[in-house]
C-alpha cells in the first residue's frame, strides 16, 4: 500500500513539473488561438450568470454583517468602505475563482481525461504533437483572462448588492457610503483583486487540465479525477488567498493608517 505522505509529494512534484511545463509552452509557436476563443467563450458561458447571481448574496451578507458590526461601535460612516473593500479584495476574487473551478474547471478536467482514456493524448504525442502546449495552454490563457473579467464583473454586482441592502434595509446614507469608500479605498485594492483572480484562474486551469491529464481507470477514474480537481483547487484557492493578503499588507501601506 501506498504510503499517503510520499504520494502526495510525488503528485506534488508531477503537478509542478506538469505546470512549468505549461507556463513554458505558452510562448512557443504555433499559437492556438482558435482553441483558445472557443475555450474561453466556454468559460464565460457556463460562469457569468452563476457568478453574478451568487455575487449579490455575497454582497448583501457582508454589508448586513458590517453594517451591524460599525452600528455597534458607533462607525456607520465606514461600512461603506468596510463592505466595497471586503468585496474587491477578497469576495470578489473567491467567488470568481470557485465559480471558474466549479464550472469551468470540471469541464476542462472531464474533456482532458475523456480524451486520455480514450488514448487520444497518446495519439497526438505520436504524431509529434505536444498536448500541452496544443490542450493545455489554450485553457490555462482562456481561465486567466476569464477571471479577469469576471472578477470585475463580480466586484460591481457584490458592491452594488452591499449598496442597496444598506441603503434600503439599514437606512444608511448613500453619501456616507461613497464618501467612506473613496477616503479608505485606493487604487491598489482592486490591482490586488484583479491579480488574485489571474492567478487563481491560472491554478484552477492548471490543476483540473494536470488531474484530467492523468485519469486512469475508465470513465469512473475520470469521474474520481474531476472531483479531485475540485477538492484540490478550493483548498489551494485559499493557501493562495492568504498568502497573497498577507504580502500586500506588508508591501502596500493602507490608506488612512
């Protein structure tokens, strides 16, 4: 029996070979550029509406939790810059990242690992072509610019969902609100946002293509795969997110402080 402890470091060692490999090949020719506008069409497809529909609960239950939470201590005045902050920087990217994980990454794990089972990455390599560079890169390209912008998309919902539960539901003052906001908030909060969903689109594209890549067992192994690609993505979705915070905390000095 396989000892868990080594398993995990060889899949780990696999895993990031499997993604230098990847982030090598994105600059060499030929470029598949038709593979990657149907992939990224695919991403946004199946990510825009459940993104935008869970992003307003997201925002909504920060602004009610802030809200209450500056009520309490006497700080109405800063639950807007609390609940848009909250949103851009951590909320927004997260929920991109699991949506694009959930969605998008399944897909891409199931695609790649139909396609191992079948023997057609085998076939390929036959023929002298890379399947990274030919499957791979096209996903990883089209899951980064994905998040990108869905990111955005994400932040404009959730802060307007956090606006109108303020406003409406706790009787805040809208001029509050905004003026909060723009006396905390600076500019490399929402850098910091945008680089967080590049990155996490990047590992979720990485992780479902390395898991679908390396399915065995049948269509069962390929079922087993995309589950782990999920588990897998979530939990370092999150290692990332705080180690991410916790070096733009150290190098970006916070506005008002």
């Amino acid at each position: 029996m396989t000892n868990p402890v080594t398993f995990t470091l060889r899949e780990s060692g696999h895993f990031f070979a499997f993604s230098l490999d990847a982030l090598r090949s994105v600059l060499r020719r030929p470029w598949q550029v038709r593979e990657f506008i149907q992939q990224a069409w695919f991403i946004s497809s199946v990510s825009i509406l459940p993104a935008a529909l869970v992003s307003i609960p997201f925002g909504a239950v920060i602004a009610l939790q802030l809200g209450s939470l500056t009520q309490q201590l006497g700080a109405q005045s800063f639950t807007g810059a609390a609940s848009v902050l909250a949103v851009v920087r951590e909320a927004g990217p997260i929920v991109t990242a699991l949506i694009i994980s959930g969605a998008g990454g399944s897909a891409i794990c199931a695609d790649l690992g139909a396609r191992r089972i079948r023997e057609e990455l085998d076939a390929m390599q036959v023929l002298g072509i890379d399947p990274i560079q030919r499957l791979v890169v096209p996903r990883v390209i089209a899951a980064m610019l994905v998040g990108l912008l869905l990111n955005g998309l994400v932040s404009v919902v959730g802060v307007s969902g956090g606006y109108l539960f303020n406003v409406i539901l706790q009787h805040g003052t809208p001029g509050a609100y905004i003026a909060s906001f723009q006396a905390l908030g600076q500019l490399p909060d929402l850098l910091v946002g945008e680089f967080k969903a590049l990155v996490f689109g990047a590992v979720a594209a990485l992780v479902a293509s390395y898991k679908g890549m390396t399915a065995k067992g049948g269509p069962k192994g390929v079922g087993d795969a995309v589950n782990q690609s999920v588990v897998i993505t979530f939990m370092l979705l999150f290692a990332l997110n705080f180690v991410i915070t916790a070096v733009y905390f150290q190098i970006v000095p916070q506005k008002g402080s």
